[in-house]
C-alpha cells in the first residue's frame, strides 16, 4: 500500500487547506484510532498535545471529537514539546499519541504526528493502513451513545516531562556557574526548556520565548539560530541551544557564537561515549544528508556510521533494529534511544552540557570534532512532471558523480514536506561541488519549466 497523506513526518500543510483541515482531523484520529484501540484491558485513550501555532486551536477540537466518537478517551496536555507527547503516551498507557505540529515551519503550515503505545513513530506501513481505513468509510466505527468517550485536560504535564528530562542528565553533575542562552522558537518548549536548565543550576538566558499564535520559527529557533548566536555573545553566555517550534531538535552555538549542527553534536557525544564505554551498536546511526566528515571522523574511531533515508523515524527504525543508542540528522534531530523514542532537543542539550562540564574547557575547544567536507545543497521548487525520471536530469546526475567520484558524492531527493527536488553534494574541492550542485540544478529547472509549459499548452 502506498501513502498519499502521511510524508516524511506525519501529515503536514498549510492550515485550513486539504489535508490540513478540520474534516481531515476528525478522519485520522478516527481511523488511526481504531487501529489502536483495544486489547490491554483498560478504556482506549489517546494523549494529544500541540504547538503554539494559532491552527491548533482549530485542530486539537476536530481531533479530539474522532477520538470521542469512537469511544476512545482524550488527554490533552496543551503545548507541549513533541518527545514529551511520545514519553507522555508511554506513561499512561495509552494507546494513541498525537503531535499537532508542523515542526520548524511557519505557523501558516500545521501538522498531526503519531505515535503507537510504545511511544515510537508509526511505520510506512501502519500509516498507509490507517489511510486505507479512512478512504473505506468510518461511519462503522462509531460508537453507541453510551459508549462515547470523554476529554480532560492534564494540568501537569510540563512538571512530569521536566523531571524525565533532567533524569537523562548525569547523576551529581550540576549546571552552576554556566550561562546559557536559550532559545524557544515561541514554541512548545517555550515554558520547560528554561525551566530544565535552571533547575540544574544554570543561569539562564531565555529568548523567543512569547508566542502569540503567528511567531513561531520566526526569525529564531534552530532553523533560524541568528538571534540566538547574537545573544550569546551580547550576553557572554557559555553557550546557547535553539530548538525549533515541536522541541524535536536542536542547534548549538558555541562561547564564540559559532554553530555547532547535528553532526558534530553526534560526533561530539559519540566520541565522549565510546571512550567511555557507553556506546551501543559500534557505531553511530545518520541519514543520508550528514557530512562525509562525520563519517571518517567515526571510522578513525573504529566506529561506523550507518545511514538510512532522511527522517529521524527512519534513523530510529535502525537504532532499533542494530541495537545502537545514538543515531540523528545533521538538522538537529538527535536520538539518545537510552532516554527517549524520538529526537529530543532538550535531552540533546544535556548530554553536550555533560561533555562540556566534564571537559572544564570552552565549548569551542570541545565541540570541533571533525573538519566537515564542503557541502553544497540547492532546493529547486517544481510544479509539473516528474523531473527525475527525466533523461536530461539522469544525464547530469551521472556526469556530476563522475566528477566526484572518489573525492565526494551526489545525492538528488524530493523533498517529504513540500515540492522541492533537494540537489546535494559534497566533497574536497567546494569550487568543483558548487558547479556540480549547480549544473543539476539548472538541468531540472529547464526540465521543470518545459513540463509546465506543456501543461499550460494543453
């Protein structure tokens, strides 16, 4: 079966339009709640909790009222960072957990995230099940009026996910004397993030930490790090950490206001763990996307660096599956599998603030681990065709890989979340990258404006 709604993460779109819509909602958690209920003894429930986007207003309702139809009881926990939805499923029991999210894009767009009982993503395959079931008619499902379920709202959530969080943290190491900046997105950390590094002892610089419904991701969080650089050092802070609008993921700027991304937050926390003695698998879990630096970096290790395709669902499956405990993207979407079933900023955080406190020296000294090679990525927007399967397209793809061959790679891959073809490649020699990245690039814009001309045509 094959998956027309669900993407990389979840469903994901712009608010109010098909398929991010009130009518949609309803459908998958009645759907996707069926798919769960039932079978441990106790009245089906499901754990929703959001961001701080205005949609969500509109959405947490709507899904809500399909939980309730079938007879399935509702938790909602309000903005809440996406693990602590994932741990929070896990801790009741239940048997549905729901992110209404669109992670680090803007609040126009919305998203709706799932996870099954035990706290993990649902798989390709359990989600086209669940598309299925809401194209063969729901009206089965519903349940008799005395069997209807009931929604609360759960007041502690923040302070339970806090006290996971700093569990993950050393036992006996503190935080004092370190001042971090930390940046929120005006998202749904926008409360526990300060509250976690405080706790530990830091002093604590919050920033982005007001939401109004349409601030979020803007002009800060981890996809936009700018601002949280900036504070740094206006601040003479030791570090800062920015997640973005779900808390799912994390960049870090060093005491120079320089960023350290995914990679070398891995290569970081993989280095100290295999010295250590604390790193399962032999080796360290990537996607696609991260730096050849990283990679020979671990092979001089002895490590190996297993990759798998973008989505940090998928670096998890084969966390599972090989038995290693660290895994994430160069975008910031860490996985420390000891601690949690998903990427987690927070829990990220700590396990750099461990390295840093344990190595008494500047971040900036401690968190250059590797040199990364040049790595060039271009994003062309296409409308029409399939620009891919193209000849022209295959043509250059395989002239640019020649070209690098031995010194570097190619890597060309629709975009899970929106119409874009990402062109990436990266090697020793950036002059030769860019013209690679370059003349693919132009190959499928020209292929791309010919199918939609085609299409105006006729």
């Amino acid at each position: 079966m094959t998956r027309k709604l669900f993407g990389t993460d979840g469903i994901r779109g712009t608010a109010n339009i098909y398929p991010m819509t009130p009518e949609i909602a309803l459908k998958v958690a009645m759907a996707a709640g069926r798919q769960f209920i039932g079978g441990n003894g106790h009245r089906p429930l499901a754990v929703i909790g959001k961001d701080t986007r205005l949609s969500g207003y509109m959405l947490e309702p709507a899904l809500t009222a399909g939980f309730v139809a079938i007879g399935m009881d509702v938790v909602l926990v309000g903005p809440m960072p996406t693990p602590a939805v994932a741990m929070l499923t896990r801790s009741f029991r239940a048997d549905l957990g729901v992110v209404i999210s669109a992670s680090h894009n803007p609040y126009q767009d919305n998203g709706i995230k799932l996870f099954g009982p035990d706290g993990f993503k649902l798989s390709d395959e359990v989600e086209a099940e669940i598309e299925q079931r809401m194209s063969n008619g729901l009206d089965s499902y519903l349940a008799g009026s005395a069997k209807l379920g009931r929604a609360r709202r759960l007041d502690d959530a923040g302070g339970r996910y806090i006290e996971f969080v700093k569990s993950s943290f050393p036992r006996g190491m503190r935080l004092d004397g370190l001042k971090i900046v930390v940046d929120c997105a005006n998202g749904a950390a926008y409360k526990v993030a300060p509250r976690v590094l405080f706790e530990l002892g830091a002093e604590v610089i919050p920033i982005a930490v007001e939401p109004n419904g349409f601030n979020i991701n803007d002009q800060c969080g981890a996809v936009e790090p700018q601002a949280m650089c900036e504070a740094v050092v206006a601040h003479g802070a030791d570090l800062g950490i920015a997640l973005d609008g779900d808390a799912d993921r994390l960049m870090v700027a060093d005491e120079t206001g320089r960023l350290i991304d995914g990679d070398q937050i891995m290569a970081l926390v993989a280095s100290f763990w295999h010295r250590s003695g604390l790193l399962a698998g032999g080796g360290v879990v990537a996607t696609v996307m991260s730096n050849l630096g990283l990679e020979r970096h671990l092979q001089g290790l002895g490590l190996e660096l297993v990759r798998t395709a973008v989505g940090d669902r998928y670096v998890v499956e084969k966390m599972r599956a090989g038995g290693y405990n660290l895994g994430g993207e160069q975008s910031g979407h860490i996985v420390f599998s000891d601690y949690a079933t998903t990427g987690d900023g927070l829990i990220a955080a700590l396990q750099v603030l461990a390295v840093l406190v344990g190595a008494a020296r500047p971040l900036s000294e401690v968190a250059r681990i590797f040199t990364p090679l040049p790595q060039i990525l271009k994003n062309v927007r296409f409308g029409a065709g399939a620009p891919l399967e193209d000849e022209r397209v295959c043509k250059a793809i395989a002239a640019g890989e020649d070209r690098l061959a031995g010194s570097g790679r190619v890597l060309i891959r629709k975009s899970g979340t929106e119409k874009l073809i990402r062109v990436m490649a990266e090697g020793e020699d950036e002059a030769l990258v860019n013209r690679v990245v370059d003349d693919i690039a132009a190959t499928i814009e020209q292929v791309t404006q010919k199918a939609i001309g085609h299409e105006q045509v006729g």
